[in-house]
C-alpha cells in the first residue's frame, strides 16, 4: 500500500488525528509528529487534496528514524535503490529541508540528488519553476524522509485579507468540541467569515447566526456562495455585545474569533472581554460552551480565574499571522439545577 506525508499548522496534532480518519476512513496512521503525519492510503491521491488543514503532501519515496540523519546518507539511500515516481511526466527539482526550514547542501549531493530521479522516471531537471518537487526532509522529531511533493496549499497570506483567519485555523475551531445536527451556533465576530464558510461547508447543524458590527462586511458575507440563501443561516448586522436577534439560553454553542486590539481600536482588552463574556452568558444554554480564537492570551486566561461563570476546558497553542496564539474550549458553568457553580 503506497505512503503518504502531509504536513500541518503546529499544534494540531490532536485533532488531526481525531479527524482524518473520518474524512478518508481508508487511511491508517503510521507515525504522528507536531504538523507531520506518516500514513497509508490506496485510494486516489486526488483526495487527499481535500482535506484543508494539510499544506503540503507527499508521495513517500522512503523514511527514516533514528539519531544523526543527515542529507548525503539520505541521498544514497535513494541512489541504491529503484523508485517509482507518482507523477513521472514533466519537470522537477529538489529541495532539502532541515526542521521546517529549506537548507543548502553541498553542490554534489544535490547533483546525485537529481540523478536519482532522471535515472528512475521521465522527469527532466527545471530549478525555477516545475511541475513537481522532490524533497529531502529532517524533522526535529528524529525522524526525515524522501517524498514526491502532489499537492500544496494554494492560498498564502497574499491571498487573505487583513486580519483574515486562515481557512484551517477556522476549521480546527469548528473540530474543537462535538455538536450535532440539532445545534444552534452563533459566530458574533464574523469579518471575512472564514468561521461560518467552515460550517456551512463542511458541518451540520439546525441554524446558524452569523454576524458583526461592520456592514460592509455582513454585505458581502451575504453574497458568499455557500452562507447565502440558506434557511439555516441568519446573517445579520449586529453588536456582539447585545445579539439582540438572538434568545437568551438559546445557543448550544459560540465559535468566534473575537478583535485582538492589534490592528484595531477596542479600548481595553479586558473590560472588551468581560462585555463579550457577559453577553455570551445571556445567549448560551446553560452548559453551552465557547470556542474562540485568541493572541491575548494573557489577559484572557487571568479574566477566565476569575470569573467564576465560565470554565478553560482545554486549550491549543499555535501561531496566527507570526503571533503566540490560542484556541480555547470555554463552557458556562450550571449544575442540573441551573445554579451556577462557583470556583473555589
């Protein structure tokens, strides 16, 4: 059965494990590092394209594990033995890789490197623009491999706006805690959307409501292919510190990506986060739970000692736009008789 690597945001590795076997069951995990994953799979490649949290993926050509890895031993390894290439027409080039980071290696090993690959398939050599990579990759986990790159992620940062959250990120938030399709989930700081296009793609739920302060962003959000019309989503302009247009005790769950202060003015971060709480507290049914977004995290884990209405279930750290972030699993706190519970 062929072997695939993929790569993915760190942090995430939980959840990726958790969920991958559920959007290609066929698969089965061999190895599992911080952003790696190591698998089988002997269906079509073309698949594996679809799975949105993964940036690169790789046809394995050969692994390795141990102490002191290093590209020349790697390099004959590869030119002893006789490799079959996925995609064999074409052009390529080869890349080293050392702990997430391109490395330079000496012009020899690069040139043994390629005739590896000319000697193995119908490639021939383009170093500027290819239609196929081969990578020598270490990883800081003591483990590296040799790959045929199939697919990478399209979409950079030059792709998003402004303060735009990454397509994956909003996806691991919606895996963050289980909901079902009788669900009633809010996303209050909608901007781009990136959030409800998540849900509304790739999730199940009773209704959505969808919304933020800015018109012009709720104008477009209406005109998105997948939000608008749908008798499950309401989009609206709203202040997320009133959701006037939501019941209170009504929501099962709040998935949101609430301003940090970087890039705009909120005034104090913890009296904006002690508003947003507040009113999340009026919407959510008791036990509802929040999954947001944050790179405050400080002043948001000290607000959460406090108050004493909402309980930190669990938390994944990771980097947004180059800045320390988190994901965090908040619930309301009530016992079965709606009292709250305090914290000690």
């Amino acid at each position: 059965m062929a072997e695939f690597i993929s790569t993915f945001t760190s942090g995430f590795s939980e959840l990726v494990k958790e969920d991958f076997p559920k959007r290609i069951p066929s698969v089965k995990i061999l190895n599992l590092f911080d952003g790696l994953i190591h698998y089988q799979f002997a269906g079509n490649s073309r698949d594996l394209s679809k799975i949105v949290y993964f940036n690169n993926t790789f046809f394995l050509l050969k692994s390795w594990k141990g102490k002191d890895l290093n590209f020349p031993m790697m390099v004959g390894n590869i030119q002893k033995e006789k490799k079959y290439f996925l995609i064999n027409k074409g052009t390529f080039r080869v890349r080293f890789s050392k702990e997430n980071q391109f490395a330079r290696v000496d012009k020899n090993i690069a040139r043994r490197a390629e005739e590896a690959v000319l000697n193995n398939s119908k490639l021939s050599i383009d170093r500027v623009n290819p239609t196929t990579e081969i990578w020598y990759s270490i990883r800081s986990q003591d483990f590296a491999f040799c790959g045929q790159l199939i697919s990478k992620r399209e979409f950079t940062e030059k792709n998003l706006n402004k303060g735009e959250l990454r397509p994956e990120i909003a996806y691991f938030m919606c895996l963050m805690t289980d909901f079902s399709p009788d669900s009633i989930i809010a996303e209050p700081f909608a901007g781009y959307g990136s959030i409800p296009l998540q849900l509304a793609k790739k999730f199940k739920f009773q209704k959505l409501f969808v919304s933020d302060i800015d018109e012009e962003k709720i104008k477009n959000l209406c005109d998105k292919k997948n939000l608008k019309e749908r008798d499950d989503i309401e989009i609206s302009v709203q202040n997320a510190f009133e959701l006037k247009n939501i019941k209170d005790k009504s929501l099962d769950l709040v998935i949101t990506d609430p301003p940090w202060g970087f890039y705009e003015d909120i005034g104090d971060i913890k009296d904006f986060y002690n508003k947003t709480f507040d009113s999340f507290y009026r919407k959510l049914k008791d036990d509802g739970k929040i999954v947001l977004l944050s790179a405050r995290k400080e002043e948001l884990e000290e607000l959460l000692k406090i108050r004493s209405d909402f309980n930190l279930i669990k938390s994944y750290h990771t980097l947004v736009n180059g800045k320390k972030a988190a994901l965090y699993l908040i619930q309301k706190q009530y016992d079965r008789q709606g009292t709250l519970r305090l914290k000690p």
